[in-house]
C-alpha cells in the first residue's frame, strides 16, 4: 500500500521587520530550508502585509477625504478604499483606510494570491520580486508613497 500524506497550509509569520532586505533575508532562510528538505509541490501562495503608518501633513483624513467622495453628515464614517489588480495566475490588493493606532495614521492591507508552482528558490524569488513590484504599483496608483526603511 502506498501512501501520502499532504500538508495544507504552511505560514510564517513576522512582527515589524525592521527593513524589507531582512524580511525578504529570512523569508528566504526559511523557504530554502522547505524547499530542500521536503521538495514539495506548492500549487499556490498567498502573501500578506498590515501596517499602521506615521503620514505627513495634511494627514491620512484629509487624504482619504479628498480621494473618497462619498457624501455623509455622518461624523462616525471614516472613508477608506481599496485596488485590485487581476492577473492570469495571481491577483493583488491594497486597501488603505485611517488607523486605529497610529493618531491621523493610514492603515495598510497588502494581499496577494498566486497559482504559480513554486518548485525551488529562483521560482520562489520570482514570485517574491513580483508580489514586491505589484506592492509598490499598486501605492503609486493610490497616489500613496510607504516608505520603507533601509
């Protein structure tokens, strides 16, 4: 009798990277260890970042404000929007909204989800390096700028 034995889901998760080289350093680190321990096959991915972000004058409101016109006497909506972006084999979304945390601060949601195999670590880089691009795309569509320190 053969037999295998699947795993669903694998996760890693990391606190306030200090810059995105050292979480893209150990993402890497633990991903080389899976890939060559295991040589399993990765049928999909999914990629996800929340941050709550310090923002310049005029500040997150005024901001959101300007580039959400959806009319309201209502002192308890907080306008907020989000970007999707389709692609064959993945799709990106950035949601930005005030911060609970931050005083007048933005609020990030970065997800991505991809169908591409990940067989080894230059398929795994790949997909990294795009996620990354598709990240920064969709900021400059947003008319937002996340600085990332170095």
């Amino acid at each position: 009798m053969d037999a295998f034995v699947g795993i669903d889901q694998g996760e890693l998760v990391f606190s306030n990277p200090a810059t995105v080289p050292e979480l893209v350093n150990e993402f890497g680190r633990a991903w080389k260890i899976i890939l060559e321990t295991l040589s399993p096959m990765i049928r999909n991915s999914y990629f996800e970042a929340t941050l709550h972000c310090e923002t310049e004058k005029p500040g997150t409101k005024a901001f959101l404000d300007e580039m959400v016109k959806v009319p309201s006497e209502s002192a308890e909506l907080r306008r907020g929007f989000s970007l999707m972006r389709q692609f064959a084999d993945s799709a990106t979304k950035l949601s930005l909204e005030v911060s609970d945390s931050v005083q007048d601060g933005l609020y990030v949601a970065f997800a991505s989800v991809s169908t591409e195999g990940l067989r080894d670590m230059s398929s795994f880089s790949r997909l990294y390096e795009s996620t990354l691009t598709a990240y920064r795309t969709l900021q400059n569509i947003a008319s937002v700028h996340l600085v990332e320190p170095t």
